[in-house]
C-alpha cells in the first residue's frame, strides 16, 4: 500500500497561510504525500476562517464540498482546523457531523496524531512553501491584545503572544537557504511585538537582524497598529535599505465618534499627524491602511468625513470591509443598522474615489525606472511587483514576455511605459537590479 494523500486547503488569511505550511511540513517528515488535487487525495484537511461572514460561508462551503466527496467514497477522512473550529467547534460537532475531526488554530500535535504520526519537535519551524518561491511570510507573533470592539480575532487567537527572536532568525534563514528573498512580516499586531517577551516594542531590532540574512533583499511590514508605532521602528524603516519603504497600517475610520466606540485608542488628530510623521520621516513611503464601511453608529456625516479624509490624504493602497456583526465582541450589543445593500454602496463609493487617487499615482511614474521583482507568467506577460507592492493585495508590473532570459523570482530594472487604475506596464531595460 502506498503512501496516504493528504490535501491540505487553506482559507483566509496570510497568517493561516503560514499555519497550513508548518502543518504541511510535519505532514511531510512523516512520510505522508502532500496533494495539490482533494480529488486525488485520501484525506483532506481544512484550515479554516472566521473572521467576518464571508469567510465564514466559505469555510463552511468548502467544508460541505469535502463531505460530499467523503459520501461518494473518494476521500476517506475530513478534518477541520483553524480559526471558525476554534470559535464555534461544538456548533460544527452538532451541524456537520460527517467531520472526523475538529482542531483549533496551531494544533500542529493533534493534527499529525490524528493521521497516526508524530510531531518532530525540533523541526517544527520548517514550512513547505506554497508561496511562489522567492516570497515568504513570517508571522513574529500570535494573538492580539487590543480591544477592538468589532473583532473576534482575540477569541479566535487569544491573546498576543510573542516568537522570540532566535526561533524567528532561524526560520528565516531556512526559508533564504530554499530561495525566498522577499520576507513578508505579519502577525495580528506587529508593532507590539516583543511587548510581553522583552518587556518593550522590538519590531525594529527584529527587522535589523532579519535584514543581515544571506540572500534576504526585501523585508516588507504589514499589519502595523496605528495607536502604538514605535520610534525606532520607523527610523529603521526610513535608513535600512533592505526594508521596503511601505507600511500596512490598518486605520478602520477616521470620525472620532466611530473611533471612540471601536475602541481603536486613536483620534482622528493624532491619525493625521502620524501619517504626516510617517511620510516626512521615510521619504516615498507607500502607505497602505484598510477601513471598515457600515460600523452600527457611522452616520452618512461620518461617512463622508471618511470619503473627504482618503481624498485628501491620497493613500497608496486601500483596502475597504463591509462591517460585519460578531458575536461575542463589545460591539454586538449596537446591532447591525444598515442593510448589506447600503454597505456595499458605501464601499463601492470608496474603491471608486481610491480607483481615481491610484490612477494619477500610476501615472506619474511612466517613464520611471523601477526595481521590479518577478512572480509568475501569464498569458503574454511576466508580472511583477515594485517595492510599493505587496503580493495578492496591490498592484502588478506587467511586462511583455519578450526577452526569454527572464527569470521568475529574479529582480529587474523596469522602465515604466503606460499604466491604468491599478497595474504599470514597463520594459526590462539592459542591466538587471542588484
């Protein structure tokens, strides 16, 4: 008998993203296969989200699809993990049954045991990469301490917990050693790291040795919590060439009355000059933030104090939810006012004024030389990204695939030639990027 199959999917975010390549890793040193194809499997696992609604239906869609190959005998064994396990596990027991089993967030253990092997302790930082090879994430901690009032994360997650320095510098050597060169740093609140291990904020430090890494050309920050950015962590930033000049910076609103009842422990002042600070500080930041549409107690004033504040600030990236209600967090007990209808037009309002603001940020840098990282080919063009990009979230370098000496994962020198509302079409000018 051969070796059992196993297929392991993953839902939501990037965080999950690195779970499932720890789990797969384990799966891996104990002789299991590793399938990209359910169908071809013996046993599928399922890391799941539970973030907002439709992460949610996802979820449980995809779980619904593996059952129903379990009733038509092509798969033997489903199991859940993940973040929606974690929350309602005992909901998902009485409800779909037909799961062989029900594990929370990191349950690398149980999981290996279940499939009848055993967890290799000493490897347990080693991921199978299903990233594109030269892109990886690293996620320095786990949890979230804030008390934000719309977010399940904390009961999904717990609270903040930090991954010393030593685990996360090994880690990261690994993952140069199998040809990543861009590390992407996330965690639920990565400029609290360090908080509850060092007793300060140690992003900063953290950064500095990841950046002396053989092999390591990019290091790119996501998820930084405005109301708490360490000093020294933007001087990093700004003098350590090695550390893309781009921040994620989650701000959810502007009106200080929203704010307040999110508990974001910012105000709409204090917001605008850490942005000023931010941009003055490190020159040609790229500064990308998400907001939260249809909170219960934003108003239309509040709403378009929103809209007028991305107009004027002119971010490079934006990303907008539709606010969604969840159980068991402080702001459950305001309801759920607006209609999906009216939260989607009010994203919609907002993607149109961020469409125009990326256009004319496009477009002033036809003509320009950039530095430009290849991922993928398609169709008749090798894609890329600039510093100013982060994978799957922003923009694309579009480049005819004319030159067959171009290699994925390499960096290039990019003239850009044209643009649109959210991708750069450029030509690989004769010398290549160092």
């Amino acid at each position: 008998m051969g070796k059992e199959k196993i297929s392991v999917i993953t839902l939501g975010c990037s965080k999950n993203t690195v779970d499932s390549e720890r789990l797969m890793s384990q799966l891996k040193l104990n002789q299991f296969d590793l399938v990209d194809d359910a169908n071809s499997a013996d046993s599928i696992v399922i890391n799941t989200c539970g973030f907002i609604d439709a992460a949610k239906e996802e979820s449980i869609n995809t779980i619904l699809s593996a059952i129903e190959l379990k009733k038509k005998g092509k798969i033997k064994k489903v199991v859940v993990a993940g973040c929606l396990s974690e929350r309602y596990v005992e909901d998902l027991r009485k409800e779909i049954p037909e799961v062989d089993a029900y594990f929370g967030t990191e349950a690398y253990e149980a999981i290996v045991d279940e499939f009848g092997g055993d967890l290799k302790y000493e490897l347990l930082g080693e991921r199978v990469i299903t990233t594109p090879k030269h892109f990886a994430y690293l996620k320095i901690s786990e949890g979230c301490d804030n008390p934000c009032s719309f977010c399940a994360i904390p009961l999904m997650r717990g609270k903040h917990k930090t991954k010393p320095v030593e685990e996360l510098l090994a880690e990261a050597e690994s993952l140069a050693k199998q040809g990543v060169k861009e590390l992407i740093i996330i965690g639920q609140d990565t400029s609290d790291y360090g908080i509850e291990l060092y007793g300060k904020r140690n992003s900063a430090e953290l950064l500095r040795k990841l950046s002396e890494i053989n092999g390591i050309e990019w290091i790119r920050l996501l998820y930084v919590y405005p109301s708490h950015v360490p000093d020294d962590l933007i001087n990093e930033i700004a003098n350590n060439p090695k550390i893309c000049k781009y921040i994620d910076i989650p701000l959810q609103h502007i009106s200080d009355n929203v704010l307040k009842s999110m508990r974001r422990g910012i105000t709409k002042r204090r917001t605008i000059e850490l942005i000023n600070e931010l941009k003055t500080r490190i020159p040609n930041l790229t500064l990308r933030t998400t907001f939260i549409v249809g909170y219960p107690n934003e108003t239309e004033t509040e709403f378009h104090e929103l809209c007028d504040f991305i107009r004027e600030v002119k971010f490079d990236r934006v990303g907008v939810f539709n606010y969604s209600i969840e159980e068991n967090t402080p702001s459950f007990i305001l309801g759920d006012p607006l209609t999906s209808e009216e939260k989607e037009e009010r994203k919609a309002i907002i993607m149109e004024i961020q469409k125009d603001i990326s256009e004319e940020k496009n477009r002033a840098l036809v003509g320009k030389q950039l530095r430009v990282i290849v991922d993928r080919t398609e169709g008749d063009y090798f894609v890329g990204r600039t510093e100013r990009d982060a994978p799957e979230v922003d923009g694309e370098v579009l480049i005819k695939a004319e030159n067959e000496h171009v290699k994925i994962g390499e960096f290039y020198s990019v003239e850009i030639y044209d643009s649109n509302e959210y991708d750069l079409f450029g030509k690989i000018i004769p010398f290549k990027g160092v």
